[in-house]
C-alpha cells in the first residue's frame, strides 16, 4: 500500500498507510502526507481536499483494493 500514490489526490507515492481502523492491518490506505496529517487537508484534521473530492475512507479504500487485485 505504502508502494501506491495517493489515494486522494494522486500524488505520486510512496505513501503513508493509514489504517481505517487500529490495528486492522488489511484495513490501510494510501495517503501522501498532506492528505494524512496535513493541517487543511489530513485526515486527521480539516479534511478540506477529502469534502472537495468527495471522498471517503472507504471509497479510497475501494480504489486501492481494485489497484492492487483489480
């Protein structure tokens, strides 16, 4: 996972792997570091770029499952 862009801004990789849910290690998706912990738009803060997009943790979740087995 952490091999692949960003899964939601596309930026190129390697990325973080950010897990859904703790300790869930098939649970992770890629995000770039601004996408991740990024003060607007982290995961863990504002989500701004996330709302934009309309992305969600299990939508990007999907797109990263059909890029790996797709």
């Amino acid at each position: 996972v952490k091999a692949l862009d960003c899964g939601v801004c596309d930026a190129t990789g390697p990325s973080h792997a950010h897990h859904i849910e703790q300790h869930q290690q098939y649970l992770t998706i890629p995000l770039c570091d601004d996408c991740h912990v990024g003060p607007h738009n982290g995961i863990h803060r504002q989500k701004r770029i996330w709302s934009v997009l309309k992305k969600t943790e299990l939508s990007v979740l999907n797109e990263t499952i059909r890029k790996l087995y797709g």
